[in-house]
C-alpha cells in the first residue's frame, strides 16, 4: 500500500457502505498514496443526444477518482466534499473504457488540491483534464 491509508478494498467499501446511489458501473482499479484510477464502461444511460458520454458522466468520474485520491491520504472521512472543479473537455470520449487518473498534488490541513486526467479507449490523448479541489474535515 506504500503508506496508503486506503487501498482499493477498502476505498470500494467505503464507496459500498457511503455512498450507495455510485453507479456500479465505476470500478476502482488501483489506489496508492495520493493517487487512485478508476474506471467506466458507458452504456447508453451514459450518454446524450449525439451519443457522446454526458459530461455529468464525465464529471461523475472525475470527481470519484479525486474523492479516492484524497481518501488514500487521509483515510476514510466521507464528509470530505467537493470545494470547487475546473474541467477541460479535450476531445470527444468513444463509447469505449474511460478512465480517470487522479493525484493530490497538495494536501493541506483543510484542502487536497490535485488533478484528473480522463482517457478514452481507441482516442488519442486526454479527453478531459481537471483541477480540483475537496475540503477535508477539520475532525482529521
């Protein structure tokens, strides 16, 4: 775990227990200290009109991978939140893989402020790159 307070079982109970309503279609593939990858399979409930992935669905995945990020150096806080997000859409995602790769760059006494790249199967490059910063529970 290389000094992770949450590895991947533990950061898809936390997800479990938590936050039920995730779509299970977002799966956790890898978590280490300040970074976590996570990864979806859109289907058609996924995408909008044009049949381009949402970028609810899009944000959804960034903000999840940032949320495991910030809980692999923290341990698991639920009531961590979102402060703010500056997204980039970069390309169009094909309706393959998707995966978001998140790092804390800085954590502070009450933010974790990092970044997400997302990728998509068969695009070359980023689909979307994020800023992103959480609020982190003064409990910690």
């Amino acid at each position: 775990m290389s000094g992770a307070k949450l590895d991947v079982v533990g950061a898809r109970e936390l997800l479990r227990r938590t936050f039920p309503q995730v779509d299970p279609a977002f799966s956790i593939v890898e978590v280490g200290e300040g970074t976590a990858a996570i990864t979806l399979q859109p289907d058609e409930r996924h995408l909008r009109p044009g049949g381009t992935v949402s970028g609810p669905t899009l944000f959804a995945l960034v903000d999840l991978a940032y949320y495991v990020a910030t809980m692999s150096l923290i341990g698991p806080e639920p009531l961590t939140v979102t402060t703010n997000v500056s997204i980039n859409f970069m390309r169009k995602p094909s309706l393959a893989l998707l995966r978001a790769d998140a790092r804390v760059l800085k954590l502070g006494r009450t933010l974790s402020v990092g970044d997400v790249t997302l990728t998509s199967e068969g695009v070359d490059g980023p689909v979307v790159h994020a800023a992103v910063t959480y609020a982190v529970p003064p409990s910690r």
